[in-house]
C-alpha cells in the first residue's frame, strides 16, 4: 500500500512538474511558432498553432533591414565582460565576507541587496548625464561597467553563500603552509567553489544578455545590443508581430542554447551547499 502510494505521488508530482514547466515555455514557444507565420496569420482570430504555411519571410527581412551579427557581438561582449569584471570584484568581496571575521557583515550584504530595490528609473538621469560627460553613451565600456554594478549585489550573495559552505581549517592549513593572501583565493578557495562559481557566472550573464532598461537608455545603435535589436521592430505604424517574433526569436536561440547544455552545471551550482 505504502509503494502504490509512493507511486502515484511520484506520477503526480511529475505531472505537475510537467504543466509548471510547459505553462513557462509556452509563451516562447508561441513566439518561435508565430515567427514562422505571414502577418496576417500573426494576427488571426482564432490563432492557429500548428497549421498554418509555414514562412522564412520575417527572418530574410529582419536579417535585411538589421545588422544582427552586430548586436549578437554586443550583446556576447557585453554580457560576458560584465560578468567576469563583476567576478573580479566580488570573488574578493565575497571571500572577505565569508572568512574574516566581522560585526557588520550580515548589515553590508543586507545594504548591498537593498541597491536591487530601488527602481532603476530612479538613478537613470544622473546615470545617463554622467555617462554623458564622461563619453559613455553608447559604448560597451558603458553598458559593460553599468550592468556590473546593477548585478554586483548578487554575484556577492551568491558567491558568499558558496564560499560559507566551505570549510575554514582548509583555508588555515594553507596558510600553515605559506600560501600567501593570493594563493588562498586563487589557488585554494576558488578551485574548491568552481560549481558555484559557474553557476554564478552563467545567471548573471544571464541576467545581463535579458537587460533591457540600461541597454535601450544608454545606446542608440553602436552598442546597442539584442534587446533594442528586438525593441526596434515596434513602431509607431504598430506592431508587426510576426517579424517581432522573429527578431525574438534570433535574440534569445542564443540563450536557450547556452542554458540547454550548462542546465546540469547551473543546476548543480544553485544546489551547491544545499545537502550536507
């Protein structure tokens, strides 16, 4: 009775895993399905999801009217230089958190995350004039340094919560041994806090490939990434939702791609420290 029990929670359990899972992907791949369909199927009423002619229209014309390899590039740059320049800073921060000993140190973590409050509307004029001043307008020096400080406070976070998980003797033992300040972060605490590491590296470039405020405020077409790529197919003539499906469609084939194969890396990473 127990195992017959056990095996309908388990189906049931998997069936609704099932439906969470489908209920969040659905949108998306609505939006890959209406890419593929003439403006006037787009917009049909009732909407067909399967049976439909099939179309690459929308793709040779967004390819035509955009220089999609551009913003792809920008938005690789972008993405990853804020992320390893945030590493640099908060692998030291975080280390400094976790292993000497301070009073404040619940207080700064909570004073970091408080910065994620605030709306960024709120800081976007005196961002967007001291970028100004300083030549930082559409560059990805710009968006690069910007999307570092808004995803800081949680490369910290999570950084601190792996390196908690980390037992202290061995970071003792390694001085014991002359392992100087560098070679205990480089050499000892990093390579044992790899999985978190990474996971923490690919939700913030994550993070950074989705941004969208900071990118369409700060750049204009130079270092304008993928989302104003995807943004600059809504006009005042309306929307065209077959080429924006499109144009979304090329913005996000790259993401999807790189979450697919590092899921069971990502995964791992969040978990890390989890069990004991």
């Amino acid at each position: 009775m127990a195992r017959r029990a056990t095996g309908t929670r388990k189906i049931l359990v998997t069936l609704a895993a099932w439906s969470v899972g489908l209920a969040i992907f659905f949108p998306i791949l609505w939006t890959i399905l209406t890419s593929f369909k003439t403006e006037a199927e787009a917009i049909a009423s009732p909407p067909s999801l399967i049976a439909f002619r099939w179309t690459l229209e929308n793709y040779v014309e967004v390819n035509a009217r955009s220089d999609y390899f551009l913003h792809f590039m920008n938005s690789v740059v972008i993405s990853l230089g804020s992320t390893l320049l945030g590493l640099l800073i908060a692998i030291p921060a975080a280390w400094s958190m976790a292993f000497v000993p301070a009073k404040r140190t619940k207080d700064i973590l909570m004073w970091m995350l408080s910065t994620k409050m605030l709306p960024p509307v709120g800081v976007l004029v005196p961002i967007y004039l001291i970028f100004r001043d300083f030549g930082l307008l559409d560059t990805r020096i710009g968006l690069i340094v910007v999307l570092t400080l808004i995803n800081l406070p949680i490369i910290v976070w999570m950084l601190f919560t792996y390196f908690k998980e980390i037992p202290g003797e061995i970071l003792e033992a390694a001085r014991m041994d002359g392992a100087s300040l560098w070679d205990e972060v480089v050499h000892v605490l990093t390579p044992m806090a790899v999985p978190g590491i990474a996971s923490t590296l690919l939700l913030n470039i994550i993070l950074a490939w989705n941004e969208a405020f900071w990118t369409l405020n700060l750049t204009a077409a130079k270092a304008a990434p993928l989302t104003a790529f995807i943004a600059s197919y809504s006009s005042p003539e309306g929307l065209f939702y077959a080429k924006l499906s499109a144009a979304s469609t090329l913005a996000i084939a790259p993401i999807l791609i790189l979450g697919w194969f590092s899921q069971k890396q990502l995964v791992r990473g969040l978990t890390f420290g989890a069990v004991k």
